[in-house]
C-alpha cells in the first residue's frame, strides 16, 4: 500500500498549491455534489410517482366507496319490489280492451314506482318488462315484445334469478334509442301466476359524473362489457376501454391491479378496481390513470433548476478557489524571494506583504527574525547575565523553600511529646484535644483521593467535634447516628466534616446559647440519606438562596463558601446532579443540609 501511494504523494508534492486547491474541489467537491444532486433529483422523481400511484389508489378505493353506496339503494328498491304483490296484481291481470277505464284506474293508483323515483335521487326510472298483450306502455309497466325479448339484457335476466349491472338503451325517451343508461336488471318472479318479468332500475349518473370530476386523475367507471358508463371526461362517455387506448382485461374476477401501460406512446400509470354488489352477477370496474410524465413534470422541472443552481453555485466556487489559490501563491512567491534574500546575507530586507492572515504573520514573523539576527550577539551577552542571575534566585527561592517546610512525622512527635506532657502534669483534657488533633490530621493525610467508608468518615467527625467541644465546652452538644446498614457504605474522603465545621463556624460560633450539631444516616431502599442540622443564626430566604446559587457556582467567587461548594461539587461529579447538597434553613431556628448517595456503589 505504501508503495502505490508513495508516487501519488510525491506528485502531489511537487504539484503547485494552485493546482492543488482546484484538484482537491473537483475530486472532493464538485464530483460528490453532482452525484448526490442526479440520486436526489432521481429519488424526488421516484417519490412522486410513487405517491401519486399510492393517491390513485386511494382515490379508486373511495370512489368504489362512494359508488357502492350509490348501487345499494337500487339494489333495495329491487329487493322491496320482489314482494310487491300490488306490482303483481298490477302486470299479470288480463285487461279488457272494450273497458280501457281499467287498466288506466290500475296504473293511476299503483304510485310505488313514482315514489320510490322521488324518494332516491340515486334512481333515476323504474321499468317492468312483462309478457302481458293487455298492457299498454306507461314508460313504468312495459310490454315484453319481440324485439324486447330479443335483446340481450332480457335473455341474461331471464335465465336466473340475479342482478346484473349493464349498460343498456335507454327506452323512456324512444326520440334518444341510441342513448345508453347504467341500469339494473333482474328477474321478478310472480309466485301467484307463475311468470316471470323483468325489472330495470335506470342509475342517475349525473351523480357518478359529478363525483368523477373532482378527481385530480382521469378516473371512468365501465361495466363488464368494457363501455363506459361514467367518467371525468364525459366525452368518453358510450364509448369502450379499447376505444380510449386502456387494452386492459375488466371481469367479474379481477378485483384491484396497478401496473404501467402505454397509451398512444405515453407512459401511464393504471389502477383497476372490480366492484360487484352484493347478490349481483356482474359488476362495475373503476379505472384511473395518470401519465408519469405530467406527474414527475413538476419534480423533473424543480430538478432542473436545482441541477442549474448547483452547477452555477460550483462554478462560483471553483472561481474563486481559482482566484485565491492565484493570490496565495503569489504572496508565498514573494515571500519565498525574501528569504532567498536573506539567506544570500541581505539582513536589511524587509517582507511587504498586505494581509493579516496566515502567509501575513509569517511576514511579519520574517521582519521580526531579520531584527533579531542583527541583534544577536547583543542579545547572547543579555542573556547569559540574565539566566546567571536566574540561576541564583532560583537556589535562594529553593532553600527558603526547604527551609520552611516540615516533617510530618516531626508535627506527629512534636504533638504527641506535648500530650504525654500535658498528661503527666494532670491535663488531661489539653491530652485527649492534642491526641485528637494528632489522629485527626494523619488521617487527611493518608486519605489522598481514596474512598472511604461512612464509619471511617464518621470517626474523623467525632474526632473533629471533641475538639470543638473542647473548645467550647458545655456550649456544644453533638449527636452522631447512623444506621448498621450504612456504616460500611463507601464514600469520598472528607464530605461530611465540612458540613459539620460549616455548622459550626457560621451556625454557632456567634450563638451566646448552647448550640447542637445532630447527624444523621438513615438508609433508604438503594440509597443513604445524610443529613446535618444545627439550631444556630439560620438564615433569611434571600441569604439561603444566595448560599445555594454560590455553591453551585463553576467559578470561585469572593462570597462563594469554598467548603460547602467542594462538597457539592464532588457529590456533583461522583453521583450526579440528583446528589448534591440540599440546604434548608430558617432565620433564628438553625440549618439543615442533607444528600443522598447510592448505597452499593464503591470506589
């Protein structure tokens, strides 16, 4: 490996920093953004064909919704109409034709069919073809001749009892034959004579239209025949999906396809849905198609013009690498003349180099080294007097600092020479204080950095507390107490002693009453509660919240309380936040402050 890059470095080496900076931006820069911005712009592209064919989808899915509900309001009308034995009476009675004031009374108080029309806007006629001679056509009982028979929608229904949804003419207004209606036709049997009719409910498509109008895609409804009954385009209306370009299968099998097709050498995206109502033979098909190119126009035209913007954003730039890399080696050329000047001996050239960037400090830095060579040699004699007397002041600094330092082991035999001699001579309170003083420094001084347990910790107070009471005398009472399950919980060193001289010192030093120090250790659950109360001075809220702000201060203040901060701020990093000290307090009754710290953690 090192190998292979070893004449790569060098080439690069030996390349000028002007066309270095333009390769690093075309290879690092302009090379990566380009690519990014063609897989962005594919994927915008992508995204949006995608949504859109998830939104034509949807959109099939309501329309089928909405059309359903639609079909089921003939479909119940038909339903209601099978038992209709009025309907019955009314197209299978033999009628006189020297008495037509019969058949005129028949059709005149026989309304269900007019009503069911005004009742559903859904409907828009209701038609019953019967084998019947003595019927005259009201355009609602209708005669089954011959050529009536003939036709297919008849044959169908007349094979079995069932509904098929078909587009048929529309025989209410003969002046329009060739106008068709999505219509329902079933087989109505009467039980009482034992024939059989045909009954078809035209559908009002106004409705069906207006719904696909709103439609953001070209969306048309066809029966099983293929013939469109319904759609955005009402032109396309009557006319077949082979007509329009969809050479797509529709059948009663076929319920939800998405697939691409091209139309008249245009991408389009089709969605097919079958419905068929329930206790229905055929149904209807929805389809909706959207070109891909009209739908990744937007996002092929925001990617061309974020493409452009890119293009033109990396030429600027590369403008200007190109112009500062010209401006940096030109500079570094003329500072590159100025130090062959002095290397030639020149010592009174001076570097003139606009500029307060990095190639301008090094100017400045080559105008102050010509200074400080010709002033060398003064400087040699300068400087060898000036570490002589350095050398002096520091072995005077060192043996006064040897000179006041001490022995620790001398402080720990000096102090205990004064408590054997106090002892002797009956002080046996002067003794213990001196005894306790002695115990309670070597302690600090083994502890360093280590944890310690709480009984350990405890110890050291006690001790620190006898000598306040000796101090102090009967002014001070102290209580310690602390739980067997919190003795061996480990802690750092030198955490609870502060907080006892911290209630001593500003809670009872200026008391003229008895004061008292009580602590106590309590564990909880996971946890050990550790607090310190005093009945000394306390506090005023406004004293206790500037306490509170100072011992969380980062920085050391003037008023900040060093003893109490350094507590805080070691709970603070070994446990937490949640572990800091908590200080309450009231003017005149004394302070309280307490922690927690977890009871299985060791050092």
């Amino acid at each position: 490996m090192r190998r292979l890059t070893k004449p790569f470095v060098r080439w690069l080496n030996d390349m000028k920093i002007r066309n270095k900076l333009i390769f690093f931006y075309v290879i690092v820069v302009m090379i990566p953004v380009l690519i990014v911005g063609l897989i962005v712009i594919q994927y915008f592209r992508q995204d949006a064909l995608e949504k859109a064919t998830e939104q034509t989808e949807n959109n099939v899915q309501r329309i089928k919704t909405q059309i359903e509900n639609q079909l089921n309001v003939p479909i119940s009308v038909s339903n209601q109409l099978l038992l209709d034995r009025d309907m019955e009476r009314v197209a299978t009675t033999i009628y006189s034709e020297s008495n037509p004031i019969e058949l005129v009374n028949a059709y005149r108080n026989y309304t269900d069919f007019t009503d069911y029309v005004r009742a559903y806007s859904e409907i828009k006629s209701i038609q019953l073809f019967t084998d019947n001679p003595t019927l005259l056509d009201n355009l609602q009982f209708m005669n089954a001749d011959s050529e009536v028979r003939a036709t297919n929608w008849y044959e169908q229904a007349m094979k079995e009892r069932t509904i098929y949804w078909m587009y048929i003419d529309d025989m209410n207004d003969p002046s329009q034959a060739a106008t068709k209606q999505l219509s329902l036709v079933r087989q109505i049997f009467f039980p009482n004579t034992g024939k059989r009719s045909v009954l078809v409910i035209q559908v009002d498509t106004d409705y069906l239209n207006q719904l696909l109008s709103q439609e953001p895609f070209d969306t048309m409804v066809a029966d099983k025949d293929g013939y469109i009954v319904a759609a955005k385009d009402r032109s396309s209306i009557g006319k077949t999906l082979r007509d329009m370009g969809f050479q797509v299968t529709v059948g009663d099998t076929e319920r939800e396809q998405t697939f691409e097709r091209a139309i008249d050498g245009v991408d389009y995206q089709v969605s097919i849905n079958t419905l068929i109502p329930d206790s229905s033979k055929s149904g209807l098909t929805i389809i909706s198609a959207f070109s891909a190119a009209s739908i990744v126009h937007d996002a092929n035209r925001i990617g061309l013009i974020g493409a452009g913007l890119i293009v033109f954003i990396l030429l600027m730039a590369l403008l200007a690498v190109y112009f500062n890399s010209r401006l940096i080696s030109s500079r570094l050329n003329k500072l590159n003349r100025n130090l062959n000047r002095v290397a030639e001996g020149d010592l009174d050239t001076v570097s003139r180099i606009d500029g307060h960037d990095e190639i301008g400090q090094l100017s400045e830095q080559f105008n102050y080294m010509v200074v400080n060579i010709k002033e060398l040699m003064n400087q040699v004699y300068e400087a060898s007097e000036a570490n002589n007397r350095l050398e002096v002041m520091q072995r005077e600094i060192k043996l006064k600092m040897l000179a006041s330092q001490i022995n620790p082991h001398f402080l720990f035999n000096a102090l205990e020479s004064i408590r054997m001699r106090a002892h002797i001579q009956g002080e046996k309170d002067i003794a213990r204080a001196v005894q306790l003083l002695g115990k309670l420094i070597r302690r600090n001084l083994e502890l360093g950095n280590r944890h310690t347990s709480l009984k350990n910790e405890l110890d050291m107070v006690r001790s620190y507390l006898d000598i306040q009471k000796f101090r102090h005398g009967d002014r001070l009472h102290y209580e310690l107490s602390a739980g067997e399950d919190t003795l061996d919980v480990m802690l750092p060193p030198l955490i609870v002693q502060p907080l006892v001289e911290n209630a001593i010192v500003h809670g009872l030093e200026n008391k003229e009453t008895e004061g008292a120090v009580i602590l106590h250790a309590v564990r909880v659950g996971e946890e050990v509660l550790i607090d310190v109360a005093d009945n000394g001075a306390g506090m005023t809220p406004e004293r206790l919240r500037q306490v509170e702000e100072s011992i969380r201060e980062k920085e050391e203040s003037e008023e900040s309380r060093i003893g109490l901060r350094n507590v805080h701020q070691r709970l603070v990093m070994t446990y937490g936040e949640e572990c800091g000290l908590r200080i309450s307090s009231e003017l005149g009754k004394g302070t309280q402050i307490y922690f927690k710290i977890p009871a299985g953690r060791d050092e």
